[in-house]
C-alpha cells in the first residue's frame, strides 16, 4: 500500500513514498484496513459447518472421546484431560471453562463427564444461532466458576482475550501478536465494569450487545469448528494441534508500511472496533461501483499534553465540504481509550467545513449541531470531546475495504480543478503534507 508520514514532536519520520498526513502539531498516518470473507456469529456458519441434524459429529466425538479417557486415565465418561488435550490443545483456558460450564450445566456429580450429558451439552451448542443466545452461553461459560448470575472483569477479560487470540492466530498473513492489547482490554473492561467488582450476566450481556457483541462469534465459530470436525483428526489418528486449520474468523487486516508500535490504532485497536462498529468497515460487500470513489474511512484522533484520550470518527462513504451535517445510519462516533464505549451512531451526524463563511470551520462529529460531540477546529490545533477542550496530539485515517476496493480506489484519477476542491486535499494540506504525489514509490 501507499507510504505513512509521521511528524511529531516537530520531527518528520518519512516511510517510503505515495500518500501520507503529517504535521509538526499533529502527527498522522493514512492506511487501510482490507477484510476477509464474512463469518462471524452463529448466523453466518458455512452450510457445511452447521450441526447435521442427526448431531453424528458430537456423537462421534464424544465416543472417541470416552474411549481416551478410559484408555488414559481409567474413567468410564470424559475427562477435563482428554477434552483439553485432544479437542482444545492450543487453548487450554478455553477448554478448562468449556468443560467446566458443561459439568455444572449438565449437573454432573463426578469430576468426569458422563457420555450423554457431554453429547447433549454439546448438541445445544452447536444448534445456538441466536446472537443473544451467542453471547450470553459464552458470557455465563466464562465465570462459571464464580457466583452464579455474576461476572467479574477477569472473567470478561478472559472472554475477550480468548477472541482476541483466537483471532491473531487466525490472521490471514500468519499468527500476530499485538504489544497493545493489554491497553485494549483494559479499556473494555473499564467500560463495561466502571470500577465495579462485578455485573450479572445480564448487564454483561447488554452492554456487550451495545457496544462490541461481535467480538464473541470468533469464539463460538472456533467452538462449532472444532465439535463438528475434531472427530475427523482423532479417527484417523491424525497429529493436529487444534489449530482449526482452515477456518476463517474474519479478522480485519491492517496494511502499513512500517510494523511496530507507535501507531494510533494497533492491530488488537482494529480488531476491538471490528467488533464494534458497522460491518461496513470490517466486511465490505462489494467494492466501489464504477467511477471508484473513496470509501468508508475510520479518522482516529489523538488529545495531546498526556491525555489518554483517542476517540473515533467512522465515516462510510467519501468526505464531502458542506455547512451541513450529513452522512448515513453507519456514521458512528467511538472512544478507544483510556476507557471503551460507543459515543454515538446516527444519520447526518459528520461535518466537515473550510471556507463557508458565517458556519462554523472544521471537523465535527455528532447528531446535535448546537453541541458537538467532538470539534476540531479549522487549524487542527485544538479539539473538543463531550464539552471538554484539548490540544490536538495526532490523526490517523484509515481507509476500509477490501483489495479489490483498494486496487479501484488507487486508480481515481482526479483533474487539477477537482483535486483543489476536495475535501481530502484539505485534510493533507491540515496535517502538514501541502503537496500530494501518488507516483512516488
């Protein structure tokens, strides 16, 4: 993809050649985030991974199952041992709380699963399709092991981190590991529990709906993989890892041109607001129609002076320059951190400004005219986030799609007039980058 440019501290970094945003005041950096095939919640399984009516895979499994754990360690049922080790080898905290949930659902009175309840318990979770449903099995799955009907933060934490590595190890380019995502979780679970020591499973569950409820499908899709096609490996004697070779969890790619830290949103940043903001960011169903136009961009802005603050700007189409508010049902307004939460999405609520005089200038977000969730003034010097003011520390945007979105987008060929009416080139010329060559390389 095209270069970064980073400018702050009033030193420039330059990453090869192409597009970037910069300046001595806010330092930024253009890249895209590209997608995978669609998967995700109990709704999206592939027709060849939902549960056969008969359930023959979990009976197969359980049998095969049963058979290990007689043979290994002398007990007629299944064993947390050989569930971990022959189903969920690569996710030992996953296995201890699936079978930990099953034994107390299935009111077990041994340490050991009996064969019919396993088939059961399994057979129920294979036929969840229910988003709600989804989530709130995975929610109570997780703290189990606490006070029925209660949540702690290290239980929601174990749940997200699960779906994060889950998704890492999915990635489309290989394995990735995140230096970040203890800032990510954090700031979700701050979210949630607002310093609480615990929520029912209730609260739980709705606040995850509101605000990140996809981030649980990667979990119950690794699930329904792996009870529907384990029994395959074990038969045969396979040697598998319990990878789930194959599977796609749809997680988002992140192109740059410079690996490492230091960017305004990581890649464990990118997977938080997959599971978060409109599909439309994560999961394009076609690219631009012809004539290609630029298409949904997320603008990450950054408080400067030691705040903590980065908040979120989902655009889904092109900037245009107006007086008036605009924008469809997928605009949203998010704050990433220090703590997570959906600010707002509605219609009509971005507002973008330069030269039309007697209207407010700069960039605004926020269904209220009269009282902006986030301003930013016309000298992207200074900003405004729920009525408090701020010195502006850095801007990333990121355009979304995927690589045929991307290929179509590089090909837009705009005349002199044009481009010195366009929004974009308002927005270089703010972050510091006057000139814009797309043939550099």
């Amino acid at each position: 993809m095209g270069s970064h440019h980073s400018h702050e501290g009033g030193k420039e970094e330059k990453q090869g050649g192409g597009s970037g945003l910069s300046t001595p005041r806010a330092g930024s950096r253009r890249g895209t985030i590209t997608s995978v095939p669609r998967s995700g919640s109990g709704g999206d399984i592939q027709e060849s991974e939902k549960p056969q009516p008969s359930m023959v895979p979990v009976e197969k499994l359980g049998k095969l199952l049963a058979q290990r754990s007689q043979k290994e360690d002398g007990v007629n049922g299944v064993t947390e041992k050989s569930f971990t080790k022959y189903l969920f080898p690569m996710y030992p905290e996953l296995a201890h709380q699936f079978y930990a949930y099953v034994h107390r659902v299935g009111k077990c009175k041994n340490k050991h699963i009996p064969l019919a309840v396993f088939r059961a318990q399994c057979e129920r979770v294979l036929a969840l399709l229910d988003d709600a449903a989804i989530i709130e099995t995975y929610v109570r799955m997780f703290s189990v092991e606490e006070e029925e009907g209660s949540v702690s933060p290290a239980a929601l934490r174990a749940l997200l981190y699960t779906s994060y590595k889950l998704s890492m190890d999915h990635y489309p380019d290989g394995p990735q590991t995140c230096l970040a995502i203890n800032k990510v979780l954090n700031s979700v679970v701050n979210g949630c529990f607002n310093k609480k020591d615990s929520h029912s499973v209730g609260f739980v569950v709705r606040w995850l709906d509101q605000h990140c409820h996809r981030l649980i499908f990667p979990v119950h899709r690794y699930c329904v993989h792996m009870l529907a096609t384990r029994h395959r490996d074990i038969s045969a004697h396979v040697e598998s890892d319990g990878s789930g070779a194959g599977l796609e969890l749809a997680t988002p790619v992140l192109e740059r041109a410079r690996a490492g830290g230091g960017d305004l949103l990581p890649a464990s940043g990118a997977w938080l607001l997959a599971g978060t903001a409109p599909p439309l960011y994560s999961r394009p169903l076609q690219p631009p129609a012809p004539p290609p136009a630029h298409g949904p961009t997320l603008v990450v802005v950054a408080a400067g002076g030691g705040d903590d603050l980065v908040v979120v700007v989902a655009c889904p189409q092109e900037w245009r320059e107006t007086h008036t508010y605009w924008g469809g049902p997928d605009c949203a307004l998010f704050q990433l951190f220090p703590t997570f939460l959906v600010v707002e999405q509605a219609a009509k609520m971005l507002y973008l400004n330069t030269s039309i005089r007697g209207y407010p200038l700069g960039l605004r977000a926020g269904s209220d005219p009269r009282k902006p969730l986030l301003a930013i003034d016309d000298g992207f010097d200074k900003m405004t986030f729920n009525s408090v003011p701020y010195t502006l520390g850095a801007i990333e945007v990121w355009g979304c799609g995927d690589q045929a979105s991307r290929e179509s987008q590089m090909e837009v060929k705009l005349s002199a007039a044009d481009w010195i009416e366009h929004p974009d080139r308002y927005l270089l010329e703010l972050a510091g980058r006057p000139q814009y060559n797309n043939s550099a390389k």
